[in-house]
C-alpha cells in the first residue's frame, strides 16, 4: 500500500511538473512568422547572439510560416486566449497592438526603455506608434517600406520598355504593350498581397495627406477621390494573375525573377529574397522603384516584440527584448531580414545595396512617413479584418461599390 501510495504520489508530481512545462529557466520561447530565407536567418543571428549571452539558455524558435503573419496572428490569438503565451511575440507597431494592450495580454516596457535609453534612440514616431497611454509595448527592431516595385531590367529591356511607370495610369498603358508580348504585368500573391497592392494604389492614387485621412476616418471610402483610386485598383488586378494566385510572397516574386511576370508589388523583406537567394545584384540583376504615385513616401511598418502577461520567463524575455533593442542585435538582423534598423545610431556602413538606398530615404527629412495598412500601422485589428472579409468578396465580384460601402460602414463600426 505505502509502495503505491509513493508510486501515486510521484506521478502526481510528474504530472504536475509536466504541467508547468517549459518554465525551466533554461530556455526561452519566441514566436515570429519568420520561417522564410533572410528572415529565418536574420532571426537566427539574433538568436545565437542572445545564447551567447546568456550561456546555457536555449533559444526555442516557435515560428509559423505565412507571409505578413497569415497564420501565425491566428495561431497565437489562440494561445493567449488560453493563457500560454511564448516568452516574447512578433507584433507591428501601430494600432496592431492595441487589443492586447487594451485586454491586458502585453506588459508595460517603459521602465525597460528607460533602463536602456532606447527613448533617444528609436524615432520619435516610431516610439509614438508603439505607446498607448504614455506606457510602451514593444520592442522595435526594424523597419520596414511597403510601397515598392520589383522587377528585372533584363525583362524591361526585352519588353523595350525605358523605365518602371511613375503612375498607376503610366503602368496601365505599360501593361497593354506587355500582354501584347504574352507576359503577365502583374504578380500578386494570396490575400494579404492583395490588400499590400490595395494600400499602394491608394497612396498613389491619394497622395499621403488624403491616405492619412482615409485612415482617421476623415476621407470617405464613397468620396470622389477613393472611389477614383478603386476603379484604379480594380484596373490593376484586371492586368494581374489573381484569378491564378497561389503561393506566398516568395512565389510571387519568383515569377518576376523567371520572366514570366513584369512587376511585384511587394515590401523590402523582397531585397533580401533577391540578393541573398536568388543573388541577383540590386540595380543590374533586379531593381526596385517606389510603387506608382509614391516617390518620395515611405509607406513603414516595423516588427517589434512584446513582452506577454503570463510570460514563462518575464527575466529571460527581458533579456530577448534587449537583444531586440541593441545596436549589435538590430545590426545582426536587418542586413540579413532586408530591414533597415529601427535605431537612429546604427552604423549605415553596414547597410549595403538597396539598404543603402532604403536608410538614405527613411533618414532624408524631406520624406513623408505614412503607415501600413496590411502591416498592423493604420488599422485596428477589427477593422483590418474586416476589410479583409470585404476585399475577398471585392476580388472575386468585382462589386467595387459594394466594398466601399462595407468598408465605409465597418470603419464606424469598428472604432
Ligand atoms: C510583414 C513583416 C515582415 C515580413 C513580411 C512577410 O508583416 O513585418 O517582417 O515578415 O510580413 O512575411
């Protein structure tokens, strides 16, 4: 009986050690969407940095594949609903963040930004967009632009095309003259691409003041001006392959790479696709341009990480956070995720080929900063999910008054 009694005992205790699983103080648990080539690398680089100062903690890498987040914000929408949050998690700065501040899922970092005197080294802006009620919560580690245009100057050149167009219209009159050749203008990929080719078309259409005031509610989705910048929209998909899309951003990058397709829309994460993958040379092998209407804006996003209420290991995610916010750590990861860093005293030297350019444009004074729609900048998550919903019927129905209409009423709704 005693002999059972212990054998019971011990499994009780087994059992309940396995229960609090992973709170050894060995390892650290970080959760990104950072699965694909540069990015997976540069998360990497990072990651061997953070183990290398802090011998005998391992790093534990719980990335989920799908480009801007596809399945990772699901995946972990679930895990802190039940209460199992990792050690640290990908956000973007912006409105992104605001539901789990507002339901206490992320904890307050300003005493952490203080410590490190990241106040005077991350853009104002930037720190602006990850405050809510002057507290702090994430960790920027880079940043990122959105509206730009990939594409072969091997391919233009066969085309005898001169030059990437300026304007949406420019590259409609450009596609004719390329379908003509039986190539296809545009590639787009799954959903989230298309809605990342929605907010440059608007940009461009707009121009940066009546994009900002689209997304203070301040400019109708029904006014003149929008509705104008979605009949250019629905032109644009007309000359793209969405009726085939299939695959994630690197596809669709692929076929601008084989010839097949002309023009990608699609943010820098690309140059580092194309440099380090596919080692083409930036301006000879491949080359980029602001997406049409857009010289001289740049459309942000940057990937930050939080620090989860709940957390495991808060001390160790503290430590993970640092790495984050380092100059050593950001000059680690952004040469190899295609990012430029999101500190102002990062060594420009080590930016090269398109990030040299990239830093150039973020730094010059005379650029206009806007923020991402796709990427987490501009829109709450319910209303970003809800133009989702209404952009998935739009691309199949072409109903272009339909969705302007849902998106008119879900903006009330969603504030
Ligand atoms: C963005 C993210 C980038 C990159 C991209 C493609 O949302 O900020 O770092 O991962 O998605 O997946």
């Amino acid at each position: 009986m005693a002999i059972l009694s212990i054998v019971v005992v011990s499994l009780i205790c087994g059992l309940s050690m396995f229960a609090v699983r992973g709170a050894s103080n060995d390892q650290l648990e970080v959760y990104s969407w950072w699965t694909g080539p540069g990015e997976e690398e540069g998360l990497a680089a990072m990651a061997k940095s953070f183990e290398g100062t802090n011998p005998g903690v391992r790093f534990v890498n719980a990335a989920v594949s799908g480009g801007a987040g596809s399945n990772a914000k699901a995946i972990l929408a679930s895990r802190l609903l039940a209460n199992d949050p990792p050690d640290s998690y990908q956000r973007h700065a912006g409105l992104e963040l605001l539901d789990d501040v507002r339901s206490g899922k992320v904890q307050d970092l300003s005493d952490l930004y203080r410590q490190q005197g990241w106040n005077k080294v991350f853009p104002k802006g930037l720190i602006e967009n990850l405050t809510i009620d002057d507290r702090i919560y994430a960790v920027p580690v880079n940043i990122h632009r959105a509206n730009l245009m990939w594409y072969l100057p091997k391919t233009l050149k066969d085309l005898g095309i001169s030059a990437p167009p300026k304007t949406w219209k420019e590259f409609l009159a450009q596609a004719e003259q390329i379908k003509a050749k039986g190539k296809i203008p545009l590639a787009v990929g799954p959903e989230w691409t298309q809605k990342h080719l929605l907010e440059t078309v608007l940009l461009g259409e707009l121009g940066a003041d009546n994009y900002d005031k689209l997304w203070a509610g301040q400019l109708s989705w029904l006014s003149p001006e929008v509705t104008g910048a979605l009949d250019t929209y629905t032109k644009v998909l007309a000359v793209s392959d969405v009726k085939s899309a299939a695959g994630d951003w690197q596809p669709q990058l692929d076929k601008v790479v084989s010839g097949s397709a002309v023009y990608a829309v699609m943010g820098d994460w690309s140059s580092s696709y194309l440099e380090q993958t596919k080692n083409l040379a930036w301006q000879t092998g491949y080359n980029v341009v602001a997406s049409p209407g857009t010289d001289g804006i740049y459309d942000f996003l940057s990937d930050s990480f939080t620090l989860p209420t709940g957390a495991r290991r808060p001390d160790l995610a503290r430590k993970w956070l640092i790495e984050c916010g380092s100059t050593d750590g950001q000059n680690l990861f952004n040469p190899l995720k295609g990012s430029i860093p999101a500190r102002t005293d990062a060594d420009a030297a080590l930016y090269k080929n398109y990030l040299s350019w990239a830093l150039q444009q973020w730094r010059d004074p005379k650029t206009r900063i806007v923020g991402s729609l796709t990427h987490g900048v501009v829109a709450n998550n319910a209303y970003n999910a809800e133009i989702d919903s209404a952009l998935g019927l739009f691309v199949q129905d072409d109903d272009q008054a339909k969705f302007a209409r849902t998106v008119e009423l879900q903006y009330r709704e969603t504030q």
